[in-house]
C-alpha cells in the first residue's frame, strides 16, 4: 500500500483505517435488533466479515452497543482469530467490565501503542462523571517526510477541555470523522404523535447537533471532514417513530461544509496521502427505500416481547422496582438542574 493512513467505510461508526504497519477496525456493529430489540441497520449490511477484512486490532469507543458488539466480535474471531481488543482509559471501566462478563479480553491503552512507523492513542472522555464512557482516537503514521493524521472522534458531544486535549494530542489533521447527529429517545418518546411541537423539537435537534459539528470541525481544521454514525432504523411498534427522531442523513451535511466528504456504504475509501476519497454518497437514501426496509423490520419484537409470556409479567414486581428506579434516578443526577 501507499505510504499512507487509508479510511475504508463499513457502515455506521464501523471503519477501517490501515496504515503500512496494521491494520484497525472501529466499532464493528453488526448485530440486528440491539438496544433491547429496537435498532436495525440501513442500509442492510450484506457481508460485514468480507467487508472487514482481517484486521490487527480492534478499537471500541465505547459500551453503547451500536459501538460493542460482543456477538459479532465472536463471529468475527471465528473467522480470522481472536484480535486484541483495545480501549480507552475510564475508572470504572463499565466496557471493560462488561467484556469480561461477555469472554472477551481487552487492552485499557493508558499510553500511546507505537507499531513500526504507526502510533495510536486513546483519549478518553473525562469529565469526572462515574457516567464517563466515551472516548476519540488518533492514528498518525510517519512517512520519513511527514506525519499522517486520522482521527476518530466517534459520537462524543465535545466540551471545550476535550477538544484542547484533542487538538494538542493530534497535531495537524488529514481527515476527522465525527458525529454529526444524535440518536436517542428524544424527541420521538416524549410527545404524542399528533404533537405540533414533536415536529418543531425534530427540527431543532438536527439544528443542535449540525451547531455542534460546526464547533469541532472548526475548532481540529482537519483537510477533510467525514461525518458518520448513529445510523438506523427504529423497527417493531417503533417503526412509526422514525420520521420524528430528529436523525439527519449524513449527506445533508454537505451543504454546512465545504471540506465534507460522505464515504459510500461498505468499503467507499479515503487516503491521506492525496484526499481523493474512491466512492462517495452525495444524496440522501430514497424514501422508497426507507418504507421498504422499515416494511422488512415493521413485524420485529422487543426482547421483552420475545422473551417474556404475559403472565409472566403479571408475576414481576413492576411496582416495586420502578419506586426504587425513581429513588436512584433522584441520587444519581450530577447536574443542578430538574
């Protein structure tokens, strides 16, 4: 290969960045129906494991588990062997933990790992929470005339001692892929569906986490932006909710900026030595072809509803525990306000 760090595209946050020394995939998810049987991939994924391609290391951002997942990473390892699994340093180590408890071995990387002309480092997001997870990535590789930079800043919502951290530990940036929109619950659980105000709190989220992007590309100036993960469908009873999530396609982040730069789905590429990505989306998935994949994923059920029969349910102290729920939500919260 060239003299270079080359991105490849899997899907979601699941990259591949190579340099001559080794090769890294990111945050390989590829499980359907993760968070308790509600989030499906789109576009399907055909062959993940070929996609991939055997790698030297794995890197997990974080816990979240369109980030950690344990059951493909144990497919993937059938197929090319077990890979050290490396990840940031957080105190307590919730991912670290729970690998464990899922047989598999991970690597806290406190200092930076040097691989022949290769260095990786591991910033972990702190901001003194014991709810600390998330966690960004540099990649530099040293040419003999030159220092190639990749960083993978994944979905961090980034605060202004995390970005100085960033840009000190990074130097001059070749490409930056982060986040560009966010997931999660609101706003599509928490108005009704006929709610004005559900479509007006779409609106804004997109805006929110677009004024974030905006801050951290401007605050690394890498050569090229690419913006990526927090992609998928909400399927079962939820499919309806997918057009209220305020979740934007990552191509409408092209008219924002300049220097962005959408990798096609499994396997468009980028290398740093000249910035001329191999395959690009430019234009948002049809809608068509959204209302066909939610069709598919429409009949799907929660876990609760795979796995539990009504009376049991009935026999569960639902009461009892969403009381104590409530008493920890109440202890735990950091912040000042309600």
């Amino acid at each position: 290969m060239k003299d270079e760090i080359t991105v490849k595209y899997i899907y979601s946050a699941c990259i591949v960045t190579a340099t001559p020394d080794l090769r890294i995939v990111h945050d390989p998810w590829f499980t359907e129906g993760v968070y308790d049987g509600s989030w499906f991939h789109f576009p399907a994924v055909r062959d993940p494991i070929e996609s991939i391609g055997n790698v030297d290391l794995v890197y997990v951002s974080h816990i979240h588990p369109d980030h950690y997942d344990p059951r493909f990473l144990r497919k993937y390892f059938s197929t090319f062997g077990e890979k050290r699994i490396i990840i940031a340093d957080h105190s307590p180590s919730h991912l670290a933990g729970k690998a464990r408890a899922d047989g598999l071995a991970t690597t806290v990387l406190r200092e930076p790992m040097i691989i022949g002309n290769t260095r990786i480092e591991i910033i972990p997001h702190k901001t003194g929470s014991q709810s600390d997870i998330d966690s960004a990535i540099i990649v530099t590789y040293f040419d003999g005339r030159r220092t190639h930079c990749v960083v993978n800043a994944n979905d961090i919502i980034f605060d202004d001692a995390m970005i100085e951290k960033l840009r000190g530990a990074a130097g001059p940036v070749d490409v930056l892929l982060c986040g560009y929109t966010g997931a999660g619950p609101y706003p599509q659980t928490y108005f009704d569906a006929g709610d004005p105000e559900l479509i007006k709190e779409a609106q804004l989220k997109k805006r929110t986490f677009f004024d974030r992007y905006r801050r951290l590309v401007a605050a690394i100036g890498a050569m090229v932006n690419i913006p990526f993960a927090g992609k998928y469908l909400l399927g079962g009873k939820l499919t309806a909710l997918n057009g209220f999530r305020g979740v934007a396609d990552a191509t409408e982040v092209l008219s924002i900026d300049p220097r962005a730069v959408v990798l096609a789905d499994e396997g468009g590429t980028i290398g740093t030595a000249d910035l001329v990505p191999s395959s690009v989306r430019v234009r948002a998935y049809s809608p068509e072809d959204v209302a066909r994949r939610e069709r598919d994923i429409a009949d799907r059920k929660m876990d609760y509803e795979r796995l539990m029969i009504a009376e049991e349910a009935y026999q569960l102290p639902i009461k009892r525990l969403l009381s104590q729920a409530a008493r920890r939500a109440v202890e735990k919260p950091e912040g000042m306000e309600d």
